[in-house]
C-alpha cells in the first residue's frame, strides 16, 4: 500500500458527518472518490477536487481504503456485505474503516468476513460534533490491529484532531456509544436546569454563563444548550440518530450485565421526544418536552443558529464568545 497523501480513498457516506470528514481529506491532498445515495451530497466535494461514483464499487475501485460514515447498522451491512459492495469491489490487501457509529458484535462478524477476502479493518466512530468534523478537530476512537491503524495513521490525522487508540477491534464502538449516551444525559439535565431559574424569572443568558462557570459544566452545555437557547435546536444530529446510539449502549449493558438507570432513562426520554416531535428533529428539541410542561421557552439573544469551531475554540457563527 502506498502512504500518506498518495493513499487512494472511497468514501461512502456524505451525511452531516461525513461531508466534514471527507472534505477535510480532499483539502488535505488525498485522491478521494465518494459516493452517496443523494448525489447532490458530493456536488460540494467533487467542486473540491473529489471524484464521484455511481456506486460502491466506482468508489472502491483502485481504493488502497474504503470509509463509510453510514446512519445506522443496517445501512452499513447492506454497503459493506451486500450485493455489489465494499467486499465484493475492495481489492485483497485494501482496508476498510467503518466511521459509522455501529454494533460491536456486528462489527466482528464484518471483520471476520472482511479477513477471509484479504481485507483489513478498523472501526474509527468519531466523537465530538459534526461542527468538529467540518474543522478537522473532531476526536477519532480507533479499534482494531495496531499494524493497521499504523498505516492509515496520516489519513485520520488528518480528518481529525485527537486521534486515541482503544485497542482490539470492538473496544473503540463500545466507548463512542458510551460517550453518546453521556451527552444525551447531560442534554436532558441541561434543559432541566436552565428551566428552574428561567421559571424563576433568571435571566437564561446569565443562567448559561453561571453553569458554565461552575461545576455543573459540560462539553455538551457550552455547545447544545446555546442551540436551545437561541430556538435553532440545530445540532446536525437527529432524534432516530439519538435513539439508535441509546439503544445500542443499552443493549451492550444488558449483555454485559450493567445496570444503566440513567442510561435507559433517558432513552425512554428521548424515544417520547421522537415520538412529539418526529425522528428527524434534532436531538436537542428533547428540551422542548419540558418547555411545552412549562409553558416557558428557553431563549436569550445573541446565542448562534449553529456551531463553529475556530482556530480550536467553540464559537458561535456570526458572534464572538460571551463572557
């Protein structure tokens, strides 16, 4: 296999997600070609310097590396296992990284199926945010063998910022999902805890700065809850998303006899919220189950519509930090 940016890529997958991830290998000197079910997806990545394909096997063919940064298990093994997939079109030797956020045990199975084709594999879940993605500094978990998460270590350096190594294959899904389910809880409690004040009569702007300053901060309350606030709720992560990673950590536990109280909790929460609001909202609209109870929305001016990140620093578009 070739190294660094001479590595040819197929990239499968161009969702919120994925968009970042690949456009940070295109910007980076890589030879990619993509794919995606919506073509209009890879416009903005072909204007790049991308190639398009069709199909899986356009975007396989001549690949040193297939990714796929897909929405769900299923989707995954249809790609990767299915008629005219990874398998069938990545040529021996190749390897194959499933950014998708997936299911463990699955996940060996594809890797044993991979083997017998002379395939490598490593799964690569990514964590942080999709507005991290956009800015090659999102967190990249990588599982599998050493040897070859050594030869493809250019490539993810590049797509992302801390790149941290879990181990054995499995070990990388396993912490991503853990690591969903954290942030969904603290959702959850942030919109808790701003609604008390707010009810109050506190300022929600002055509320925010106050958590922030405190021990009750988080990643996910200086980032989702200035979506909450300014009324866009837009995270580029939808309810189905939020509710497949729950039921994904939730499984696990059970098989690994781990009580989750918390954990189902707020997946029994956000599955309510899917059903009021729909499976494509996106997930921070959970803070709107207990706005409507309230009868009090959680807004303050000056909060974005979306995120950025800058020059390393979460910053809000269009605005500079507050205080």
């Amino acid at each position: 296999m070739t190294t660094s940016s001479k590595l040819k890529i197929g990239f499968i997958g161009l969702g919120a997600l994925g968009q970042g991830l690949c456009s940070s290998l295109v910007k980076g000197g890589f030879q990619v070609t993509v794919t995606d079910l919506n073509k209009e997806l890879g416009k903005p990545l072909v204007a790049c310097g991308a190639h398009w394909a069709d199909d899986v096997a356009g975007a396989c063919k001549g690949a040193d590396v297939v990714i796929t940064a897909l929405p769900s298990p299923a989707v995954s093994r249809k790609v990767v296992e299915g008629a005219g997939g990874v398998f069938e079109n990545l040529a021996s030797g190749g390897v194959w990284i499933e950014m998708s956020t997936t299911d463990f045990e699955d996940l060996q199975r594809l890797h044993d199926a991979a083997a017998a084709r002379g395939i490598s594999v490593l799964e690569c879940p990514v964590t942080g945010g999709v507005h991290l993605a956009n800015s090659g500094e999102i967190t990249v978990l990588v599982g599998g063998e050493q040897s070859v998460y050594q030869r493809v270590e250019p490539l993810l350096q590049t797509m992302g910022g801390q790149i941290i190594y879990m181990g054995k294959l499995g070990n990388a899904s396993v912490v991503k999902v853990v690591t969903n389910m954290l942030a969904f809880i603290h959702l959850v409690a942030a919109a808790e805890a701003m609604m008390v004040p707010a009810k109050y009569g506190v300022d929600p702007d002055a509320t925010y700065r106050a958590i922030r300053a405190s021990s009750g901060n988080s990643f996910v309350h200086e980032t989702e809850s200035k979506l909450i606030l300014s009324g866009s709720y837009n995270v580029k992560f939808t309810m189905d998303l939020a509710c497949k990673d729950l039921g994904l950590v939730n499984n696990i536990a059970e098989k690994l006899g781990v009580p989750l109280e918390l954990g189902s909790m707020t997946q029994t929460i956000f599955t309510r919220a899917r059903g009021l609001f729909g499976g494509q909202a996106q997930s921070p609209e959970v803070a709107r189950m207990i706005e409507q109870a309230c009868g009090l929305e959680l807004r303050a001016p000056g909060y974005p519509l979306e995120l950025l990140a800058e020059d390393g620093a979460l910053r809000p578009s269009g605005t500079q930090p507050k205080a």
